[in-house]
C-alpha cells in the first residue's frame, strides 16, 4: 500500500484508493462461491490445501519478481546490487 501511495500523484490518491477496493471486493464476490462450489466438489480439506498452494505460489511469485525492489526515488539502491 505504501509503495502504492508513493508512486500515485496526490490528486490520483482517492481514485487508486477506490480501484483496490473495487478489485478487492471483487476478488471475494468470485473466490467465495469459486471456493464454496470447489469444496462441495471435492471437500473442504482438498479446497483449503488448494487456497493454502496457491497462496505460498503468489508468495513466492512475488519475492522472485522485481516488485521485491521496487524503489520510488531513482538514488535508492537496487536490491542486492
């Protein structure tokens, strides 16, 4: 979120802050039922070792991708150079 903030000029900030929302509540209006009929399909520990799966991915996803060290200023170092 911060990274967010920091990269949004001041007049953009309520409209980025909109946006996530928008996406967020949109991520629970699909993955609730997408989870719900998955664990009537195959049962609930199979759904919860699929949602715990694809979490550890996007985790990992995200520390491999340069988003890890993402700088706003063009002085900050890169990360690990």
């Amino acid at each position: 979120m911060s990274y967010r903030q920091s990269v949004t000029p001041d007049g953009l900030q309520g409209r980025m802050n909109s946006t996530m929302r928008s996406l967020n509540r949109a991520a629970v209006v699909v993955g609730a039922p997408l989870g719900g009929v998955l664990a009537d399909t195959l049962g609930y520990r199979p759904a919860l070792w699929i949602g715990i799966t694809g979490r550890a991915l996007a985790a990992v996803a995200l520390g491999l991708s340069p988003f890890r060290c993402a700088r706003h200023d063009d002085d900050a170092p890169l990360c690990g150079l």
